[in-house]
C-alpha cells in the first residue's frame, strides 16, 4: 500500500520537470479523500497547501512544495489545537506555529490539514471516542487498529496522503503507528527538537518527529526538525557492531513477527554485519520504575487538573484513569523517579558501550483486529492489554532519552512488521546511517 515513490524520488521528478508541485498536491488531496484515508484527518486545509505548494520553491526549498499532514496536538496559526479531545474544543486558536510546524513550512512543505490521534496522546493503539478511528491503511482482511497514538499521521504517509506526518513520540507514538503501517518513523533524541507550541503529555518524555516513506526521507525531515546537518557516513554494515538484546523485547512476540525479525538478522549477517547479543537485565526494572503511572501521569496530571476539576466528564475514559493515576505521585516519588531514571540511564549505556546500536522488534506483534479494542466498558482489558504490549519495547527508548527508528521488513505478502534500530541520547547520526544502510539491504529501491 505504501506508494513507491519517496520525497527525493518525487523532488528529482520535480527538477526534471516530469511532475510539478501542482500535480503533486492535487494527487495528496485525493488520497486524502480516498477510502484509504477516511477519519485520517480531523481538519483538512486543501485550499491552504494548494497555496503553500504553489509558492514553493523546488530549487530552493528541501520539501519543495509537497504534501506534509501535522498531528493535532501541534500549534497551526489560526487553528485550534484541540489534542484529539472535546476538553479543548473552546480553547483560542494558535496565534503562530509551533516550531516544528514552522519549520517544516519553512522548508516548503505544504500543510494538508491535522490528523487524528488518541486524546492526549495517551496510548499507542490509536483509538479515540470521540471521532471515528481510522483502520490501518495497508490492512486487506479486515479492520486493523492504526496504532497510536500518532494514527493519522501514520495512515496519511501509507495512504499517500502526505510524505511527511509530523507526530510526538512518548512511548513509541511514531514508531507504534510506522511499524503496523510498514513505513518509517524516527523518533530523535528529545533534546533536538524544539516542543514549544505543542499540547504535552509528558514534559520530560515528548520528542517531536515524524513519519516518512523512507529512511533517506527521514534524515532530510530530521534536518529540517532539528535545524542540523546529519553528519553522513558510507561505512558498510560490516563497520558496525549491533547488539541484539535477549530480555523483554521478545516476550509475547507473534509468528509473524518472530519469523521477519529472524530473516532480516539473517539477512544482515550475510552482508557482514557483526551481530552480538548483549544481556541488559536492567530493562526487567522498567515495569517497577513506572508502577505509579511514571512521568507521563505525573505531569499530564500537572497540566490537566484544573480541566479535570471542570471537564472530566468530557474525557475519554480510558485516558481520564491513566492522568488521574497522577494525583497519588507525591513531590517525594516524582524526584525519586528522576534519580533513579539517571542511574538506570548510566547503567543501560554503560552495557551497550562498544555496540553502535541495537536491533529489536519495534512491536512484538502485527496490527490486531480494530473492533478487539474499540471504545467500550466490555473491551477495556483487551484494550489496556494490547496498548500495554504495543508500547514495551519503543518505551524503552524514551526512558533512556535514546533515540529509535522503524523500518519495514515484512515481506509483501505478510502484514507490516517494524525492525527497531535504537541506542542511547545523541546517538542519532549512527542510528540514521545504519538504518539507511538496512533498509538499502532488505528493501532496495528500484
């Protein structure tokens, strides 16, 4: 499902003048309005990118006028930024953009609209009450959950609506949704991309990323994110020493996922890659650090309790028990988190030292059916059980304040599967190059 032609492939169409940025938004404005697509976007803005890629400057501007879809959580000028919730539906509209959004405008990209998330951001399955839920664009059988909690912006790239959605990442919200679409999503260090003008859930664990349909796509979209130059490296494979890691990451995995994470390691091995597994019996100590609700219910309780005292009725309830599970977190157990969160970093980083990254399933398992975990008292288990399990191993990531990306490596006759390439802060230039240099091997453009 995900379309063939990447943003570099479709810019040096643009320079050659086989296509134009005419033709192009108007091919993103119908898929935009294709079944593949319904209750992707909340809010579209098809006359505004019309304008924005009429403007462009394809010699100039690096998105050259092209399609990019923003998550509703991030500031637009003149739009209101409701989170996915009714709670903000009164709230002002945004006087400017939000950095991210700023930037992207800036580098050309022409804003379709906002896309449909999980309230809040709060789960990375992707349902929300409140507004239907947009299937997973490449499923065929049947209805499957978009993952979350940055849905839209995942069907929006699989669905060729946009080359770019722009998305938060908490515990895995852009990588959940790029792995079960089998497209890529990069989730940078957090420090690297500015969150002003964006609605939080978690101050210390939001990173602002994206979506693409490629890993080259993703190190020009990070560059212009982060306004920095990622330093390249043509090192084979054969260069760099990965670490695959035994605990957690392969608990609960399913058949299909066990079976392309398997092939792909076989694959990278034939091609020289020096894979090692390496114990990291610190991740067993995840579950104990965020018994209480951990950062994210401590501070979205920060930011929501005055709403709370005036609108819970109007929040999804699944997400209303996980920020309510904040006012039990004293100042005492939110500064001991914070200690022990430093030295559980130290000692993750101080077993990878020597590895350049490591490789895991970004999900242990494919998209499941859509109506297992729709809003409903009689699906909640389900529902918490699944959203529990899509967020174990990218949740790692942002609890290392690490950075991560997902690229497919399912075959095509097999639902998307994401392969996680992941190490600790600042680590970023490794992790894109090495994931280039996967995906090169496993999915060769032709």
């Amino acid at each position: 499902m995900t379309p063939a032609a990447d943003l570099l492939a479709t810019r040096e169409r643009l320079r050659t003048g086989q296509t134009s940025p005419r033709a192009e938004i108007e091919r993103a404005i119908a898929a935009a309005v294709s079944p593949a697509c319904r209750h992707a976007f909340l809010q579209t803005d098809f006359e505004g990118a019309r304008a924005q890629a009429a403007a462009a400057d394809p010699t100039r501007q690096p998105l050259a006028g092209l399609a990019v879809s923003v998550k509703d959580l991030f500031d637009v000028t003149g739009q209101v930024s409701r989170a996915g919730s009714l709670v903000l539906g009164d709230a002002p509209p945004a006087r400017q953009d939000a950095v991210a959004v700023a930037r992207l405008r800036a580098a050309g990209g022409a804003v379709l609209g906002r896309t449909h998330m999980t309230e809040f951001a709060y789960s990375g399955v992707g349902v929300n009450p409140h507004h239907e839920t947009p299937a997973n664009a490449t499923a065929t059988d049947m209805p499957r959950v978009p993952g979350g909690s940055s849905s839209g912006a995942a069907v929006s790239v699989a669905a060729g609506a946009a080359f770019v959605g722009l998305g938060s990442d908490t515990g895995g919200s852009i990588r959940i949704p790029a792995a079960l679409h089998g497209i890529v999503g990069f989730k940078s260090t957090q420090r690297l991309v500015p969150l002003d003008g964006t609605v939080p859930l978690s101050f210390t664990l939001d990173t602002a990323c994206a979506m693409t349909r490629s890993v080259r796509d993703t190190l020009l979209v990070h560059e212009i994110l982060a306004a920095r130059r990622v330093v390249r490296s043509e090192a084979p494979l054969a260069h760099y020493r990965l670490a695959v890691v035994p605990q957690l990451m392969f608990d609960g995995i399913d058949a299909t996922v066990a079976r392309a994470f398997e092939r792909s390691l076989q694959a990278l091995r034939a091609a020289g890659a020096r894979i090692s597994e390496q114990p990291l019996p610190a991740l067993h100590e995840l579950a104990g650090l965020q018994a209480n609700g951990g950062f994210s219910a401590a501070e979205s309780y920060a930011w929501h309790r005055q709403l709370l005292a005036e609108r819970s009725a109007q929040y999804d309830p699944r997400v209303l028990a996980r920020i309510q599970r904040g006012a039990a977190i004293s100042a005492a157990d939110y500064i001991d988190l914070q200690r022990e969160r430093r030295d559980w970093i130290q000692r993750v980083e101080q077993a990878l030292q020597g590895f350049d990254a490591v490789l895991s399933p970004t999900v242990p398992v494919v998209a499941p059916p859509l109506a297992q975990v729709l809003p409903g008292a009689e699906r909640d288990e389900a529902f918490f059980r699944l959203n529990g399990l899509l967020l174990r191993n990218p949740g790692v990531v942002n609890m290392l304040d690490g950075c991560a990306l997902t690229l497919p490596c399912h075959l095509p006759d097999e639902l998307p599967v994401g392969l996680m390439v992941w190490h600790g802060a600042m680590r970023d230039d490794a992790v894109l190059n090495i994931a280039q240099q996967i995906e090169v091997l496993l999915r060769p453009r032709t």
